[in-house]
C-alpha cells in the first residue's frame, strides 16, 4: 500500500505514483524500458543522450510508451471486429484532452517505472511532463467532457471512435497585458505530436457548394446528384486513448483538411506566387483554428465548412467501416450507435441521409428508419445563441443538396399539422425553418427530430429542456427526450491530478478506491476523526503551496497557503457570473478597510477563464477582474487579509493544478442557465466545498453531499424566469447600501483612475435589466460567503465537510454516466 511522508516544517506531502508506487519494480523491466527510450532518441529522434535536449527526452519517453500502447490498440480492435460487437461513435468539435504522458502512464501502470528508468540517464519524469503542451482542442467543459467520455469508454472497454478536428493551432492562447485578453495563435503542433498516427491511407472527399441536380435512377425512380463546386480532402490522424490498467484502448480520429491541388503551378511560374496557393489556403483553414471568429460573413461560412468537413469525414468513415465489416448498411443501427455532442455535428442528420439516398440508393423512408435508429443528440445548452441557426442563404450556397434534404424532412415532420384545423403558432415552433426575422435553419431541431433519443446533461437541465427550448416537440415526441447527468474520470481528475490525496484514499481504504469510485463512501466513518482530518488537511496544505508557487511563477505575487483559496476556473461568460465574484470581493475589499481591526477571514480569491475573442462583455469583466486585483493586492491595509489574481491561459494543465488546492468552488452561475457544469464535480472530488446556486448538476451535488455541506443561494431557476416575465425591475435605489457601494467604487474609477468610465457598460447593463439577475442575488451571496467564513473558523467541521463532499461524489464518476449511456442509449455491453 502507498505511503505518505509528511514533513512539519513546510506542511509538503511528497507521493509516490499511487498506483504504481505499491508494486514491485521489476529491473528488468525498467531496463527494457530504458534501452526502449534510447532506441527512440537515437533512431526516431536522431541525436545521442550527450546532446540530447528536454524536448527529445520527452518524445523519446512518449514514443516509447506508445510503442506498448500497439498491441493493445490491435488487440482491442481485433476482438470487436471478430465479435462483431456494436461501435459507438462520439462526434464532437472539441476534445480538450490536455496533456497525454501523464494520463497514458497511470493508466498504463506504468508512472515509477518510466520514472526510474529516466532516472538512469539522468532525467526528470515530472520535467518531461511539463514539456508536453496542452493539446488545444477544445474550449471548456464542452470539450473535457467529451474527453472523459473517450477515457470511460476505453476503461468500460466500450468500442469506440471520437470524431473530431485536428486542429493546428486550437483555441486561442491568452495573453494577459494591463490587465486585458488578448488572443495569440496556440502552436501546440508546431513541434509535431508523437503520440498521433497519420492515416495518409485514410482520406475522404468532402464537398461543398455546386448545384444538386434531379436524374433518373436505373430504376426508372427519380434521384438526385450533388456536383459540388469544391471537393476537399479530409485525412485522417489517429491518437490511442487508453482506458484503465490498459486493458482496452479505442481511437480518437481527428480530420485534417488538405487541398486536392496543392499548388496551381502555372500560376506560381507566372509570377503570381502568392495566387497559386490562394485555393490550398483557403481549404486548410478549415482545420487551422478552433472556433474562429464568426462576426463576419466569412466566418460564418467557415465554422459551417468546419462543422460539416468533420461530420461529412466521420459518416464516410464509420459507413465504410460497416460496409467492410458487415456488409448491408440497412444493418447500421445494429452495429452503430452515433452521439452528436451538441448542435455542431447536427448537419449529420442530412448528411447520412444524402450519403444512404444518393450514394447507397436507399428509398427514403428505409434511410430515414436507419438515420432516426442510430443518430442521438446530447443538448447542452438552452441559449438560444448557443442553439445554432444558420441562413437558408448560406446553406443554400455552401451545401445545396442538405438544404433540400432538410426541407423535405421537414415537411414530412410538419406535414401532419396540415391535416384539419391548423394551428399557425404550434406549426411555426415545430419548424426546422425559423421565419422570424429572416429565414434560418435551427440545427436544434433538426438533430432532435433526427434522433433517437436526445439528452440533457443533468436533471434540471433535462427538465428544462422539456419545459422551454423543445417543449412543443416534447409533447410530439414526448419519450426521446432523457437525462444523462454528466460525470468526470476520476482517474485524471482526482488519482492523476490529485497524488497526494489519492495516497491517501489508498491507505486508508485500500486499493479498491482506484477501480470503484463507489468505496469513497469509506470515507464517511472517518469524517470526525481527528487524525484523518490532520492527514487531509495537510495534503491540501502542500497542494496550496504548490499552486502558491504557480502563481509566483505566472503573476510575481505572493499568496499564501494559509488563506481560504476561493475558485472560479470557467469560461468568462456573463451567466457564469465572475462579475457577481469580482463585485464581492470589491465589497470585502470596502468592509476591511472600514474595519481593519476587525477578525476577518484570510482570502485568496483565485479566477482563470478566457472568453471568445469577439465578447466584449466578457473580456471586460477580465479587465475589471485584473484592476481589482491590482488595487486590493497593493493595498498594505488589507495585506494579509484580501488577494484577488487572475491566472492566465486557462487550460487542463492548470486546473490539474488549481483543483487540488481549492477549499471553495465557485459555482454561481444564473440559475437555469448552466446545463450541468463539470468544474462543479471535479472540485467537490477533491475535497472543495461548493458555492452556488441551484442550477445544473449543483441540484445533484446537494443531494449527495447534504444540504449542511454546501453553501447555496440565491433565485431559483422557476423565480429566476418569473422575474423576467415580470415588467418591474429592482430599481438601483432598492440595492442594498453595500451592494450600491460596490458598484459606486467602479463608477467613480477607483479601479480604473485612467479611465474612469472604462466599466460603463457593465455597470449599465446591471442598472437597465440585469439579465442575469447579479445585483438581484448580491446580498444573498454576500451572506453566504460570510457563512463560509463562519465555518473556515472552525476547522474541525470545515474539514469534516470537505471530507463527506470528496466521500459522497462518487456518483459523477464519467463511468457512471457511460453506463448510462450503453444501456440506456446506445445499447452496447459494457465491462
């Protein structure tokens, strides 16, 4: 069993690789792996240990370890062909994996091996780590989850293809200057990525444009052919994801897109260099950036020619798959099992239906049969800016034939309305054509009538759904619509990121908590033993001192580990609410200095995010964010007392390192606007307690951890909605003074003595609806956050608290949520 040394004197906990640390090295094992890795670095990376640099250790060690990542991938690919058993297929524009050495290692078992075989030529495990960049692929939570989804399945050895982009620069980096975003290109690529397969064997056309004209079949029926005006190559690239122990380990297929002519080579010898790779250019910038810009025509047109490339790719790719394997593609559903994460690949619902009819020659009801049998949908949003629309204009000139197919699906959706007495509104809801305000087509519901079954991402979001955005075609089609609660692999989220508390679950509760989130129940006996609670404290202690070190390195400031660490990592938007944070902060900030005699809670008030290039709300909540920071932190009469940083360049790397350290979650969100929230779950894993309002899966984290361990305030989702309806809006005169006061301190520039009215907007914003309800929830949060002073004063239940949230979180394991979805959904056996 794993051990834990702790040293007294700077409160560090020093762990072992939880997994690995309790089995017995073998040294002939650890020298084939180190005569492996030299292999790698003389013959696949061409150089010598003498002159090797950090660079070339690490792709040598990844390479290495991919290497024993082969046999298992045939392996695993081979029994599910020859069992014949059902694929599943997660279509997705992000995948936000984060860093590959460390994940594929603990999976593998294999962390102290490798540690110490580098250690015999004299390198560091943990310095190759942060060599590694972060894969950008992805944004948020959206793309996270789509990665702990492809974790789970490899570990519940459910066969599967992620589908997605290969991204060359992904989403942007940020950069931080006078306080401000600014958006650089992320070039994780540019060094290459060792742990990828390019499948240069693998490539499918992908159209766009041109006209779809009407032919005669052979048959004698009516047909139809798409000639499109530009075809593009998508080539395929493969990474293995391994699931746990290694036992299984499925694909993640990314697309790139590539020019049919790569150069126009007259035009290049006439001079016009630049003109001869107009066209290349323009075809590979579909897998150039993740969500670029789209407040133009052309960006627009751009993330539609993303969304259908990879969508087109994939449903050519798992249909030749089938074809190979099976044969009759009229036995698809039997065999696939297709998941649309979110309303990006929803063009899948006409594409497979073009590819069945014009391609493969189905009669259109067999296609529609097999297209509603296999096609689900997870809908993560009820935004209706997040619910894509797009121009008939558009799709009539980018993709000619879908705009037809999508016309005659939805009239025969419609077409029963028709009969009798027509109701014009119900009529105008159901329509896959929104005709208010032009003509636009809702992919929302189009996946949702394409589907077999459409799901919501945690209960009172799915509860939502069926009372807002899909209530009419709820009450058509009243059993598609479930609930699958989103959940987290455990396996990075608490064993890989979190070592020292994880070392500590093992001793105590044996090594069974590493295969069943479920023995974390274990915990609950020790919850008020004292003993426990020092262990626990103290290796939050060396986690705080570690991000402590972080944000030295990141900011220059000092923190200290001692102060409550108060956290709010997410997507800077104004719904998540980091402007009801910052206005707190701002009022603790005016509370101290009027009574700086006062006992008052040490806090460290940690944010990270970045926000869409083109959201200028967002990104002045960033600015204002960093003003208050530099004026409370330079402020000596709350030195001690008060810090507020904003950490830069948010990605998985730094939440590895933020969610072990954090002792409060901030989840804050508009109620009934948050789908579900997986930050939420990974935090309270390790140990944070959560404040919040009851939206997303807070509901469900309340009911796990009890009510007495979570701080919750504010509207609710039904009074936030009633207040909306409502024409009478609360008046500034009715704020409370300390929430008027707050506000007054950024009206008269005290953040900002510059540029005094810098922060107009958002203050005008509050003053003229406040859509998102901050100054109606101030004083509630207020109050609660001096609840969670109350209880930080008192150790002994703050640590029995935090102790019961990491106990009774089993629940969000992402393995749950997968079985959920292969029983339930997909239908396929998992282990």
């Amino acid at each position: 069993m794993a051990t834990l040394e702790f040293d007294d004197r700077s409160s560090s906990v020093v762990p072992k690789d939880i997994v690995t640390a309790a089995l017995p090295i073998d040294e002939s094992a650890v020298l084939v792996l180190r005569n492996a890795i030299l292999a790698k670095l003389t013959y696949a990376v061409g150089t010598t240990p003498a002159h090797a640099k950090d660079r070339d250790w690490f792709v040598a060690t990844a390479l290495a370890v991919r290497d024993r990542i082969v046999d298992r991938w045939a392996s695993s690919h081979g029994a599910d062909g020859q069992a014949g058993r059902k694929h599943v297929y997660y279509l997705s524009l992000e995948f936000l994996i984060g860093r590959l050495l460390s994940d594929t290692l603990h999976n593998l078992r294999l962390t102290e091996p490798v540690r110490e075989a580098l250690a015999g030529l004299g390198v560091d495990l943990d310095e190759l780590r942060s060599i590694e960049p972060d894969a950008a692929l992805g944004n948020g939570g959206l793309g996270r989850l789509a990665a702990c989804f492809m974790e789970s399945m490899a570990s519940l050895e459910v066969p599967a293809y992620g589908y997605g982009i290969r991204y060359e620069h992904g989403l942007f980096r940020q950069i931080i200057l006078d306080g401000r975003q600014y958006e650089q290109p992320e070039d994780w690529l540019c060094q290459g990525n060792p742990w990828e397969f390019e499948r240069s064997d693998v490539i499918h056309p992908v159209g766009f444009g041109g006209t779809s004209e009407e032919v005669q079949a052979p048959d004698g029926s009516r047909a139809f052919v798409w000639i499109p005006a530009e075809t593009v190559q998508a080539v395929a690239y493969d990474t293995p994801i391994v699931g746990w122990r290694g036992r299984h380990v499925n694909a993640l297929r990314l697309w790139s897109a590539r020019a049919t002519e790569c150069l126009l080579l007259d035009a290049f010898n006439m001079g016009d260099h630049v003109g001869a790779l107009a066209s290349r250019t323009r075809v590979e910038a579909i897998s150039r950036v993740l969500y670029p810009g789209d407040t133009t025509d052309a960006g627009r047109e751009l993330r539609l020619r993303q969304e259908f490339f990879f969508t087109s790719a994939s449903l050519q790719d798992l249909l030749a798959r089938h074809i190979r394997l099976h044969g009759d593609l009229a036995t698809l559903p039997d065999y696939a099992a297709l998941q649309l994460n979110d309303t990006h690949p929803a063009i899948a619902v006409a594409e497979l239906m073009r590819l069945l009819i014009d391609e493969h020659r189905f009669h259109w009801e067999d296609a529609w049969a097999i297209t509603t049998k296999t096609l689900n949908y997870t809908n993560h949003t009820l935004l209706p800016e997040a619910l894509e629309r797009w121009p008939v204009s558009l799709l009539e000139r980018v993709l000619p034939r879908h705009l037809q197919i999508i016309y005659q699906i939805n009239w025969l959706h419609l077409e029963p309305l028709t009969r009798g007495e027509i109701d014009v509104d119900l009529v105008k809801s159901l329509s896959v054509i929104d005709e208010s305000g032009g003509r636009y087509v809702r992919m929302g519901h189009l996946a949702f009538i394409g589907a077999n079954k459409v799901n919501g991402v945690s209960a009172l979001h799915t509860q939502l759904m069926r009372q807002t955005v899909f209530r009419d075609l709820h009450a058509v089609y009243p059993t598609r619509i479930v609930n699958k609660t989103n959940g987290i692999t455990f396996r990075r989220w608490l064993h890989q990121a979190n070592p020292r508390l994880s070392a500590l679950l093992v001793d105590e509760l044996g090594e069974e908590v590493l295969d069943q989130p479920d023995a974390l129940l274990g915990l609950e006996k020790l919850a008020d033993d004292q003993a426990f609670q020092n262990l626990f404290r103290k290796q939050r202690a060396a986690a705080k001192a570690d991000l402590a070190k972080v944000v030295a390195e990141l900011l220059g400031e000092t923190i200290s580990p001692d102060a409550l660490f108060d956290v709010q990592i997410k997507r800077i938007h104004e719904y998540k609410r980091q402007l009801l944070n910052i206005l707190e902060a701002i009022a603790l900030y005016s509370a101290i200095r009027a009574e700086p005699e006062r006992h008052w809670v040490p806090r460290v008030k940690i944010l990270a995010g970045k926000a869409a290039a083109s959201y200028h709300q967002a990104k002045l909540i960033i600015k204002l964010a960093n003003d208050v920071a530099k004026v409370i932190n330079s402020d000596p009469l709350v030195a001690g007392r008060l810090k507020v940083v904003f950490l830069p360049n948010y990605n998985v790397s730094l939440a590895e390192a933020i969610v072990p350290a954090a002792d409060l979650s901030e989840q804050i969100s508009t109620a009934g606007m948050e789908a579900s929230g997986t930050g939420n779950m990974k935090l309270a894993l390790n140990g944070a307690l959560t404040i919040g309002t009851l939206d997303g899966a807070n509901v469900e984290i309340r009911e796990c951890v009890g009510a007495e361990n979570i701080f919750i305030f504010g509207l609710t989702a039904q009074e936030v909605e009633a207040r909306r309806r409502s024409t009478a809006h609360q008046e500034p005169d009715a704020w409370s003074a300390r929430l008027r006061g707050a506000l007054e301190l950024i009206r008269v520039g005290t953040f900002s003595p510059d540029e005094p009215h810098r922060f107009d907007p958002l203050l005008h914003a509050l003053a003229v609806d406040d859509l998102f309800m901050v100054t109606a929830d101030f004083d509630a949060y207020w109050a609660a956050q001096r609840q969670v002073d109350d209880l930080w004063q008192s150790p002994s239940a703050w640590w029995r608290a935090s102790i019961l949230n990491t106990a009774r979180v089993a629940w969000f394991s992402s393995d749950r949520t997968i079985r959920e979805y292969a029983e339930e959904i997909w239908r396929v056996p998992v282990q």
